[in-house]
C-alpha cells in the first residue's frame, strides 16, 4: 500500500501504544495516500522527530512513558512546524483543553470516529500547507509588490492603528489562526470585536470555507435551538422540509458567536456539548451529526464575573476561554485616532461618493478631547454625521452625546468631581440608545409646537435646516406633514 503513496504526500508520524489503534489509524491514513511512521512511546516518538520533519503527529494522551503533551511541548520549543492532535479519553474536556492551550491543533475524542478522523487530519495538513505558502511569500515576496493580498493580509489591515496594544493584537490574531482552538475575543462595544474574528478566520487555513457570523442576543430564546442546531422536516407544525442552522451553515469554516454572555443557561449547556464532542442534534431528529466548525466567540462583559453571579456556565467560559485575545478601547490608543480618522473618512467618502473631505488639526484635536467612550463605532458615528452637515470641504464635529451628558473627562488623569449622592442619575445599559430616545422626544416636540415647520424648529434649538434634517431622517422621525418657510440647505 505504502509503495503507491505519491513522493510529495504529506508525512505523518502516528503515536499510541495500542498495537490495534495504531494499526487502524496508519491503514486509514495510509488509504488516504499519506506517508506514514509510527511510535509506540515517547522515546520512540522523539527517535523520529530527530530523523525526520513531518506534517502532522497524532498522539495519544497517555503513553507508557509519559504525556503526549510532552511531544507538543517539545515540537513547540523547538519552533518546529509539525500540526500536532492529541487523542483524548472521552469525557476528557481538561486535557482536551490543556492540549490546546499548550499549542495543540486540534483534539478527537475516543473512541475515536474515522470520518471525523479523516476530516481533523486533512485541515491539518491543509494548514501545514497554508503556512509553508505564507512563508514564501513572505521570504519571496517580502513588499508584496505585484501580489495581490491575501484574504489574511487584507483583513489584517482593517484593523487600522500601529499603536503598540494593536501590533500586539495583530501578532496574536496570526498567531492563533493556526490553530484550532476556540478563541474568545473581549472588549468594550465599539472596539472591533468581529473585525479581529474575522481576521482570524482570513487567516487560517478556514479562509475558503464558510464565515457565519451570529448575534446571540438578537435571537428570541425559544428560537435558539432550532437557530443553531437546524430542525428536521416534521419537527413541528410548519417544518415541511429539513433546514439547517448556523453550525450547518459554517461547516468547514468558522463559526462566530457574538455577544454569547447573552445566550440563556439553558442553551449554554447544549452549545457546549456541541463544541466538546462537536455533535449536534437537529430538532426532531434521533440521530446526532458530526459538525466540522471553529468556535470563535466574543463579549464585552466580564464573562470570569458572570460565572462568579451564576449567570454563565464554568464549563462553557472553560471551553471558549482557551485562547483570548483583549481589544483595548480607544481611550488607549490614542495615538491611532488620526490613521482611524483618515481610514473612516475614506470610506466615508467612497460610500457617499463624494471626495474625501481634509481633517482639519483643531478637529483632530477636538476628537482627542472627546471621552470617545463608544470606541471606534462612537468615532465613526461622529464622522459620518459631519461629513453629512459640512458645508464643501469644511469639516466640523459636533461635541458627542456623551460629553454632554458627564462633565469634561481629562485624559491625563485629572481627578473629576463626582456627582452629590442625592444627584446621582440611574445609568442606562444602552447609553446611545438611552440619549437617541431623549433626543427623539425633544425634536418631535418641538416639531409640533412649530406646526412641523422644520425651519422654525430648528432655529429654536440652535440647529440649522441641514443639520435639523439629518436629525430627522437619521432617528426616524415622521412628519405627516410640512410648512417650511426655507427649505434651502
């Protein structure tokens, strides 16, 4: 069998001290036109590491003498560029884990199922490749003049800023792409978040496969099930054929849960079932299917608190929490705000299709004296709105909402004085929304008491016309009917 196995097939050493596993796992791969070695021990296992340099090692946890994490630790000192999978016991979350964390790419659970098999070992190959390719390309290629960017590099380069806490993140994001370890991203609303996912996902060797991207609080509970497991066709009234969910959807790619501190502890429990023996069960169906998907996750809460309150699964935070990457707000990269803005602009323009507008410094130091505590969202949001208002080439911001609603916040660690106890004001979870609404209710009234002259209106709350429409149309506000004066802008 061995002799028909193609010269440039992807080398495999195979560990495990089970004659019969070990038999099973070389024919298996052996059929998939793979070059295959085998060890029966750690002593042996490293006796071929030192000979030769393979694509994948595939050991088992416990050998009789040692860990198999002894192999990952090893190859990973030694910067050696072998994709290991470590066999786990079934019901071995820990150590499944730990594997990863200890640079794994990947796990399977015993007894081990040979389609599933087949799949883990073809990715990490196909990984193994990828990255052979980006090293050239980078030893070959180094200015990438002439080469288009990869899905990876482009990515990459929309999270703009080269503040020190961004290289970081970036190096991280390239870093955890090779594997397939669950990846949780944190940080405050506005900073990013799905940006880094993706980048992720551009990165690795998933990149043809499928991105599905869900908000797990948009979802209706009652919902959830069926959202993310599929149903089957008779499941309830009105299922009149099979669907498939969003781990269907994202099989062979990545899977990218956003907000997942909202999903309710009782789909918790399912979700991690489905991520630890990568089973799911479509709603009214007996049988279970094997789903091939990367768990990226991401949060602004303190997910380590909510499991203190109750609110979050041990277990669940346990199994995405093996590699986190933190986005720092923009509070704490102030010196990306002028390539932020330029960035933002840019897009700005070529979305309204207008030229780019000259970011004044007085503007830019404006922003750098806003709190900004929406992060980037916040500062695009403000852009947009003077791009909108700008009378040619003039660009003006308005001050946020925010600085009008707490006293002016100076960044370099003055003391601000805090608000008397009985003066105190109740702090929305959804601060945006929270000043929408009020500002909403303050132009609407204002609208009827001036008979919805918009002209009248706006000159009693200091706006002018162009900026009274844009507060208009931006917060959805209907006027059933007109009597403008002046309706030049």
């Amino acid at each position: 069998m061995a002799s028909n196995t193609p010269i440039n097939a992807a080398r495999i050493l195979v560990v495990d001290d089970e004659p019969d596993l070990r038999t099973l796992y070389e024919l298996t791969l052996l059929r998939e036109g793979y070059r295959v070695e085998a060890a029966e021990s750690l002593a042996q296992a490293f006796t071929h590491l030192s000979e030769h340099r393979f694509d994948v090692v595939i050991t088992d946890m416990r050998l009789p003498d040692g860990l198999g994490m002894e192999l990952i630790r090893q190859i990973k000192a030694q910067h050696r560029g072998e994709r290991c999978i470590v066999i786990t016991a079934y019901g071995s979350a820990e150590n499944a884990v730990e594997s990863l964390k200890a640079g794994a790419f990947d796990y399977l659970t015993k007894p081990v199922d040979l389609k599933q098999f087949r799949a883990v070992i073809a990715s990490a190959v196909l990984n193994t490749a990828a990255d052979v390719t980006r090293t050239n390309r980078a030893l070959f290629q180094p200015n990438g003049n002439g080469d288009k960017p990869s899905q990876g590099d482009a990515a990459l380069r929309r999270l703009v800023g080269e503040s020190p806490c961004m290289q970081g993140v970036k190096e991280r994001i390239v870093k955890v792409a090779r594997s397939m370890a669950p990846v949780l991203v944190r940080g405050e609303s506005g900073t990013g978040k799905e940006l880094v996912a993706n980048a992720i996902h551009a990165y690795s060797h998933r990149t043809t496969g499928a991105w599905v991207a869900v908000n797990c609080s948009a979802i209706p509970e009652n919902l959830l099930e069926t959202e993310f497991f599929g149903t089957k066709k008779g499941a309830y009234t009105g299922a009149t054929q099979d669907r498939g969910g969003f781990f269907q959807a994202a099989s062979g790619g990545t899977l990218f849960l956003d907000e997942i501190g909202d999903l309710p502890l009782a789909m918790q429990s399912k979700l991690l079932r489905a991520i630890q023996e990568r089973c799911i069960r479509p709603v009214g169906s007996t049988q279970e299917e094997q789903v091939d998907v990367r768990i990226i996750s991401a949060t602004h809460k303190d997910l380590a608190a909510e499991v203190q309150a109750g609110r979050f699964r041990q277990d669940l935070y346990y199994r995405l929490n093996v590699i986190e990457i933190v986005i720092p707000p923009l509070r704490e990269r102030r010196e990306d705000l002028s390539a932020l803005c330029s960035a933002l602009l840019r897009r700005i323009a070529g979305e309204s299709g207008i030229p780019v507008p000259t970011m004044p410094n007085s503007v830019l130091d404006q922003l750098a004296r806003e709190p900004l505590m929406g992060n980037v969202r916040e500062l695009e949001n403000l852009l947009h709105r003077a791009v909108a208002l700008s009378e040619e080439n003039d660009l003006q911001i308005e001050p946020s909402a925010h600085m009008s609603l707490i006293q002016e916040v100076s960044f370099n660690n003055q003391d601000v004085t805090p608000p008397k106890e009985d003066e105190k004001i109740t702090i929305p979870s959804d601060l945006q929304g929270h000043l929408d609404s009020q500002e909403r209710e303050i132009l609407i009234q204002a609208l009827r008491e001036t008979g919805f002259n918009r002209t009248v209106a706006a000159t009693r709350l200091g706006l002018s016309l162009r900026q009274m429409r844009y507060r208009i149309a931006r917060l959805n506000i209907d006027t059933p009917h007109s009597n403008d004066s002046d309706e030049a802008v």
